[in-house]
C-alpha cells in the first residue's frame, strides 16, 4: 500500500513490528520538486512504545490485516478498560495507558467503536469519526453572537476541552471529530 494511502486505525509491519496507527499528518510540499510527506504516529502493539515516522507520498508501506469487531464500552477503572463483544459478548480489558487519546472520546453508549483482534486478544480500537458529548463547563451563552464569530473553550463530559461558538451553553451535546478534536456542530 502506498503511504498515501494510509488511513487512522491501520496496523502497518514495520521491520517485523506491528504498529497501529493512532494519527496521521499530511505535510505539503513547500517546492514544486518536493513531495508530500506522511506523517505517522502510532503504537508498537507488542512493545506499547509510541511510535513516529515520515513516509513519501508514493512510498510503499506493508500493512497487516487483523480481525476487526465491534465492541461497546462498559466501564473505565483504576488503571484499565473493559469493553464487550457485541456478537459473542466476551470482555476484552485494555490498560488505560494504551487508550490516552481515545478516552477523551469514550462514552458508555458510544456507537461504532472497532476494537483490532489477534489470538482472540484485543490490540486497539478505532473510534467512529464523530461522537455526540454534553458541554459540562463553559462561559455564559450570548444571545447576540452570530454563529460565525468568536469561539470560548468548552469542557466537554469527558474533560475534552474544545473551541465552541459563543452562543453555545452548559448541558447542550455537540458533534466532535475524533481525528481533530474539534467541535462540528450542535446536535
């Protein structure tokens, strides 16, 4: 596959390692000889290190395919997550280092989330695109704020904190990428 190609939620062999891709930047070319470049981070499956590397746009790169099952999130403790097969109902557990980037997401009646298997073990799991989350903590709503103006941080029920528009108040959901963390709109 080409590095163009690449995508969140891949697990590529990088020199005999199985590393899952958790966030891809693309940098354009700042010359018309350069070429674009792919900006990988992800996680040695087998290690838990964090992993970084730059890839050309037409450059190949080998993935590997793991079983793929939907799964719900049940519940967080001290240092772990459990989630549940929704087909066969078995519990998968996942330490909660593994997980810094998507627990900011994690909702219990979240939809959609793909955990990554092998050996009947859970490696990762992909976040749907968007989530819905309820704005906990914000400043005072104005009436008069079109909704092309300035924007206020908001806490969001996970302790996700992003750009909201200023006519937005506590206790009202909103839609929010996974892939950016920004907010998209009001549901």
């Amino acid at each position: 596959m080409k590095a163009s190609d690449l995508k969140k939620g891949l697990v590529l062999d990088i020199d005999g390692r199985n590393i899952l891709i958790k966030g891809l930047d693309v940098q354009s070319p700042s010359s018309r000889s350069g070429s674009t470049l792919y900006k990988v981070r992800g996680l040695d499956l087998v290690t838990r290190q964090k992993y970084e590397n730059r890839f050309k746009g037409d450059e190949v790169v080998q993935t590997v395919d793991y079983g793929r099952r939907g799964v719900q999130f049940l519940f967080q403790d001290s240092d772990s997550c459990t989630f549940m097969d929704k087909e066969t109902f078995e519990q998968y557990m996942l330490n909660i280092e593994d997980l810094q980037e998507e627990l900011l997401y994690l909702t219990e009646e979240l939809e959609g989330i793909v955990a990554m298997t092998a050996d009947d073990n859970i490696l990762g799991i992909e976040l749907p695109t968007t989530v819905v989350l309820e704005i906990t903590d914000t400043a005072p709503g104005m009436k008069a704020a079109s909704a092309s103006s300035r924007t206020k941080p908001a806490t969001l029920s996970t302790g996700l904190v992003v750009q909201v528009p200023e006519y937005l108040t506590t206790g009202e959901h909103i839609k929010v990428n996974t892939g950016t963390g920004e907010y998209i709109s009001r549901v």
